[in-house]
C-alpha cells in the first residue's frame, strides 16, 4: 500500500469514528518542492495527522489551516515559496512554491 492510499484509509477510518477530518493536497509546485503534486496530509480534530505535503517544512502551517478549516468549514487554497534570492542566501540551488489544498472531509 502506498503512502498516499494509508492517508486516505486514515482519513476514512477517522471519519467512520465520528472525528472531524481535513485534508491537504499538493495542487502545484514550481522550482525546488521537497514533495510532488497529489502529496497529502490529512488531520483529525484531536491534532493527530499522517501524510505529509512538504517534508515538514511547512506542516505545522497547514495542520493548523486544516483545524481551522474542519472549524469554520470552509476550504482553502495556501501559497509558500522561497526567491530564487533567498534560497541561494541559505545554501539552496534556486527557490520554489507550493501550493496546498485544504478541505473538511464531510
């Protein structure tokens, strides 16, 4: 079973226990993106969460935008990236963005 299939039985299984259940997917990257498109997280209300969308770089980001999206209900669409500038200033060949995803699981 691949990575991306245990987040959505976890997702399912979550859901079947009556938690409330986000998920965050990949949509986009552009230059230097430590995960590809269709990566997934998902996040249940107690905090717990399997997956990831950036190798943890920004996971604690989107976590948090999934609690609040299992809240309020509302889906979003979140934008992180590094200039070309800023990635060389750290030791990084070029930049990048990644754009993730983040629904409740109804």
């Amino acid at each position: 079973m691949s990575g991306e299939q245990d987040v959505l039985i976890t997702a399912r299984d979550w859901r079947h226990e009556g938690r409330d259940v986000a998920l965050a997917t990949v949509i986009s990257t552009w230059g230097s993106a430590p995960r590809p498109v269709g990566s997934q997280l998902v996040v249940n209300n107690d905090g717990q969460f399997l997956g990831s969308v950036s190798g943890g770089c920004i996971e604690g980001a989107v976590i948090q935008e999934a609690m609040e999206s299992m809240a309020d209900g509302k889906p979003r669409t979140l934008e992180f990236g590094v200039s070309d500038d800023q990635a060389w200033e750290v030791g990084l060949a070029c930049g990048g963005t990644i754009k993730v995803f983040v629904e409740r699981l109804d």
